[in-house]
C-alpha cells in the first residue's frame, strides 16, 4: 500500500467558482495506478494578533514580623522561628509580659522564652502567620516542664494529709514555669477558634500543649456509645494531645 499526501498553499477568495485541480501524479511502470483527487479549498491562513495576558493582580502578602523580647522576658530564639501577624506578635508579647511578671522576673533577670516555629507555609495550623509553637520557658523544654508536673502530682497523690496534698500541689503551681505559661496564655489570650478551618482544630480555641487534657480549654471528653462523627472527634482530641505534648501551640 502507497500513500500520498498533498498540501497546497492557494491565495485568492474563498468561494470562487474554479476548484484548484492539481495535475495527476504519472504512475510509474511498476507501481499501480493511481486515483485522481479533486481538492477543494477549506479555509486560508490569516495573520492573527498575539493575545496580550491581562496584568496578573499583585499576590496578597499578609504581612510578618517576629516576636520581640520585652521588659521581663526575653526571646532567646532565631527571629526567623517567631515570624507571625504583627497582631499575633503583640498579644504574645502583652501575655508574655504579664506572665513574667507575676512569676517575679525583672529587666535584671528575665525569664527565657523560645520558640519553635511562627510562619510556615506547609503547615495547616501556620500556614497564614496566624499560629506560633513556644518549645522552652526558663531554660527547660515543655516536656521537661509536663515531666516534672506530673511526678509532683503523683507524689502528691500518694499522701496522707489532705492539706499536704493541697499544699504540695500548690507549691509545683507556683514553682513550675510550663504550667504557669500555660494557665496565664489561657487567661489572658482570646484565642483563634476557626469554625471552618482545618479539621482537627475545627471550633474549637486553638491553645493546645501538654496539660490541654486536663486544663482545656478542649478537656478530654468521654462518650460511653459515640456515633461516627463524635469517634472523628474524639480521634481528633487525642492526635492534638499527642502532636502539642512537647510545646505550645497558640493560634489568632
């Protein structure tokens, strides 16, 4: 089988009456014959403009800056992990403050905050500067803070004298800086509760960290027979205590 194929370039005016006849190929001897094709214009070509693109609009930059050190407390991270909404670094900054103080800490002798994380574009709860993780107060990480908390309570437990127990669990309120950071974010913060954000922390005030289960503001729940949505919720509760058991993630 021999297959041919013509292309013919023809200027004029589509619709006149002359078809363009293109002179039969002349077979040759040992080829067999070929089939005379009548061609007929179809269109023709026409310059066409270059479509300008429309200016694309500015890309809406929300604007960051980091959480500063203030009188009585002092930021000990890279700015560069403390980049958030300048209203999310303000109200860090106030609680921060406040919390400093009451512990009694001084512009002599301020108390360490570090933070893990502020902006990040890859993540669900930082993605837009809104949220920002606090790894370390006084020079001690928050694991160690829970750690030490939850030894101190057993211990308290575990005596015989109802005022001993009050007493000794009083003394690890004041003495024990995770604690006390958390309860004074948790006062003073009027935090961010997104009802139609990301699942997990959807509805619900976004102060998480390691005594979010016992403390709240989202306390663990018990549901003896839960329907399909509660158990979504109740997986949910339990992934959050787990991810924040070592920081504090705080959102606005």
């Amino acid at each position: 089988m021999r297959v041919s194929g013509y292309l013919m370039f023809v200027t004029g005016t589509l619709g006149e009456p002359e078809a363009v006849k293109p002179a039969p190929m002349q077979p040759r001897l040992s080829a067999p014959p070929h089939r005379l094709v009548w061609l007929r214009p179809i269109g023709r070509l026409m310059p066409v403009a270059a479509l300008r693109p429309e200016p694309e609009a500015a890309p809406h930059v929300r604007t960051l800056r980091p959480v500063r050190s203030g009188r009585a407390f002092r930021i000990t991270s890279p700015p560069a992990r403390g980049l958030v909404t300048p209203e999310l670094a303000e109200a860090l900054e106030t609680v921060f403050e406040r919390f400093a103080n009451e512990r009694g800490f001084t512009p002599d002798k301020p108390v360490e905050i570090r933070l893990a994380r502020g902006w990040k574009a890859s993540s669900h709860g930082h993605y837009e500067g809104r949220a920002a993780d606090i790894a370390a107060v006084g020079g001690k990480g928050l694991l160690a803070w829970k750690q030490e908390w939850d030894q101190a309570m057993n211990q308290a437990e575990k005596l015989a004298d109802s005022q001993q127990r009050t007493d000794a669990k009083a003394a690890e309120q004041r003495r024990n800086l995770g604690y006390g950071l958390y309860k004074t974010l948790q006062a003073h913060g009027d935090w961010r509760v997104n009802k139609a954000g990301w699942r997990v922390y959807r509805g619900v005030m976004q102060l998480f960290g390691p005594w979010t289960a016992t403390e709240g503001p989202w306390k663990a729940v018990q549901i003896a027979d839960p329907t399909p949505e509660q158990q979504q919720r109740l997986r949910d509760q339990q992934w959050v205590f787990r991810a924040h058991r070592d920081h504090i993630h705080v959102a606005r």
